[in-house]
C-alpha cells in the first residue's frame, strides 16, 4: 500500500555548497536541486565522484562542508523515517544466500510502500528464477534480483549506480519497460550511468559533473532546444566550423554535434543521442556548455 511518503510536493534532493574529498578534494562548492519527480541521468567521467555523490544522499558518507538535504532529511543522521524514503542500488552489492522470496520477508519490511506482487511481477519480467537461491544464479540474474526489490519498494528517492551493466541486451530492454511503468511516475530517480544509450528513451533530465560542480543540469527537451546532431558522408557535408561542437567517426561517416542557432534551419540533423551528447560533453565541455546556456541548478523536467 502506496503512503503519503510518495508525495510529490516535498522538495526531493537540494544540495548548497558541498564539499567533500578522500586524499584530495572531489567536490568544492556543488549546488544542485530536485524539485520534481522524473528520471535524472547522472554523467561525469571516471573520478568525478559520481558513485561518491549516490553514496552522500543516501548517508552513507558525510561532507567536509555544505548542506545535502532528501526529503526534508539530512541523509547522515540515517533517521529510520528517512531511510524507509530512500532506496540505494549500488554498481557492486552483496547478496545473502537466499531465495527472493526470502528477500521480500526479511528485507521489504523496512519499506512501508513495498510491494509484495510487484516485486514478483518484475522478478517474472525479468525472467528470475524465485525458487533458486542467489548462490545458484549467474551475476547477470542476481543484479536483475535486486532491480527488482529496489522498483519495488516504491520508495520517493531511488538512486541507482551503473544499473544496467551487467544485463544482456534483452534484461536492458526489460529494464527499461519496468522502469516507464505507472507505479514508478511519481519517483525521482537519479541513475548514474555510463551506458547513455541504454537509457535514453527514460531519462528526462541530465546531470553532468566537471571539475568538482555541477557544470549541467538541463532537461533533454532544453538540450535539443541548445544542441543539433547528425551524420556526414564526407567533411564537406559537415555543419560550419563555428556551428560544430565535435565530430566522430562511425565507419565511413561522421557523427557530428553542432549548436542548433549556429546551423541553417533547413540543415539536415537526427534526433538527439544521450551517447553522443556525453561524449561531446566529456571532450569539448567548454564549447558544449557554452552552447547549451543552461544554469547548472536549473532542474525544470520537460513535462
């Protein structure tokens, strides 16, 4: 049964000014807010903190300096009201030898919106076997095991880190169905991912971390508004050089991503691609950024 801990109208995440570092700084001065429900993609290079931000939310860790606020809660108190609100999906986990059934009975308890029959409609969907223990399943059915506990709990705040790796092509489209259902709408969940491509069809705002900061946060309806791709047979079908933000080669052609103000409005370009936007973000940031115009605590999801 869905609580009122599922109401939208409670201010998800607002971080100001945190600052946080093992043997040297990581993050100096991040700001960042989640006002609204929706999927958020989290993108940032190797090393710049991302699992290391999932892990500060969730309480997990404690800044050196600056606020984190989830729901209200300041995440290291670890208040059992706050981490009923508050489900975590680490990259690397550790699973006791149980059978899911087991997992439900010992551990959904602690959620009070988890759902018994949706966690067995997701383990079906999923094609988990219910009757093995998790020492019997190969890794792939185990991380598919624990997506499925965490879409169950329902709880207002999910984090995932890196959900998808791991999954074969047909779990990864699974993973998505499970993830446009209903039920999980009213959710704001931040996913930290490498794989772009096999979320874009979910994620509807994007978050990318430079340098210690928040250098992005847009919606990708304002990105596409900002930014314009396509595919060149040759350099001379390229958009102009002061339009182009950063080309790649894929075989014989050129993908290219361009500023769309810079570009003719008959110019021929596809829709946007999250992978290609991270990689153009990762390589040519300043450009990129200074193309897309965006405040990097603007958190408005394109309704």
């Amino acid at each position: 049964m869905v609580d009122n801990t599922l109401d939208e109208h409670i201010s998800s995440i607002q971080i100001h000014d945190l600052a946080f570092g093992y043997k040297g700084p990581l993050f100096e001065r991040f700001n960042a807010q989640i006002s609204a429900p929706g999927v958020y993609g989290l993108f940032g290079r190797n090393g710049t903190g991302k699992s290391t931000l999932l892990k500060l939310l969730s309480g997990l860790l404690t800044p050196s300096s600056g606020e984190i606020s989830v729901r209200g809660f300041t995440p290291r108190r670890r208040a059992a009201e706050f981490l009923s609100q508050i489900y975590l999906l680490p990259e690397e986990f550790h699973l006791p030898d149980l059978k899911p059934e087991a997992l439900k009975r010992n551990q959904g308890v602690f959620y009070p919106n988890f759902d018994a029959q949706l966690f067995q409609d997701y383990l079906t969907e999923l094609q988990v076997p219910s009757d093995q223990r998790f020492s019997q399943m190969s890794l792939g059915q185990k991380k598919k095991a624990t997506i499925a506990f965490a879409l169950a709990t329902l709880t207002p705040v999910l984090l995932m880190d890196e959900p998808t790796n791991g999954l074969d092509i047909v779990s990864r489209a699974q993973f998505k169905r499970l993830m446009q259902r209903p039920e999980q709408a009213k959710r704001t969940v931040l996913i930290s991912t490498h794989q772009a491509h096999d979320l874009e069809s979910i994620i509807k705002h994007i978050w990318f971390v430079e340098g210690g900061v928040l250098s992005l946060s847009t919606s990708m309806h304002m990105l596409g508004q900002h930014l314009a791709m396509g595919v060149a047979d040759s350099a001379a079908e390229l958009p102009a050089p002061e339009a182009l933000l950063y080309t790649e080669a894929i075989g014989a052609q050129m993908a290219w991503v361009a500023r769309r103000d810079a570009l003719r409005a008959d110019f021929p370009a596809t829709p946007l691609q999250l992978e290609l936007i991270y990689k153009a973000l990762s390589l040519n940031p300043e450009k990129v950024l200074s193309a897309v115009h965006d405040h990097p605590t603007s958190t408005e999801v394109a309704q």
